[in-house]
C-alpha cells in the first residue's frame, strides 16, 4: 500500500461516479490526489501505450454507453487508437500511484490503496 500523503493521479471523467468515489476514499486515507479529466485533457499516446500495455484489452469498457454508440469498424480498432479516439470508452478509473497502475474500483484496488 502506498504511504500517506502518496500522491496519485486519478485518470477519467469528472462526471464520473465511480472516479468521484474514488477521488473522495483516497482523500480521506490521507493520498494528495488529482483528478485528470480525460476528455478535457487528452491522454498522450506514452500514456495510452502504458495504459494498454499494464491492463492489454481491460481498458476498454465494453459495456460503456460510448462502446454500445460505436459502429463495427471503430470496435475493431486496436485499443491504443480506440482510446485516443474516444476517450470516455476508457476503464474507470486509472490510478496510477506513483508507480504500479491500478484499473477501476473494485474491492481489491481499494483494498491495496486505502
């Protein structure tokens, strides 16, 4: 588990719930945290590339409203330029914590950062 006062960077939307909860839990365990909203702040593709690298095809939430609006030619798409593309097809959140990344919310990435 990171230390107290780690500082971590929040990848996804500002009008995200889940990345909202996740911003406040890790506040109150005492990390500096920021939110980047991905769509206001595209992703470089070094950041993509990492992104896709560490969680392969898990980054894109296939049950997103973004991914259900897409057409047959866009889903083929690899990953990397999927993202790129469409920026709210991104998993949620990406954490990074000063190092390991972390990918969504679950019990176990709370368990590993709160």
């Amino acid at each position: 588990m990171p230390e107290k006062g780690a500082r971590m960077i929040v990848y996804g939307l500002k009008t995200c719930d889940t990345c909202r909860k996740a911003v406040k839990a890790l506040q109150g365990a005492g990390h500096d945290v920021r939110l980047v909203d991905v769509r206001a702040a595209p992703l470089t593709p070094d950041q993509i590339e990492a992104f896709v690298a560490t969680f392969g095809e898990k980054i894109v939430n296939r049950r997103s409203t973004t991914w259900r609006g897409l057409s047959e030619v866009e889903r083929a798409l690899p990953e990397a330029d999927l993202v790129a593309a469409h920026p709210s097809v991104m998993k949620r959140p990406v954490i990074d914590a000063g190092g390991p990344l972390y990918l969504g919310w679950d019990a176990g990435v709370r368990a590993a950062l709160t």
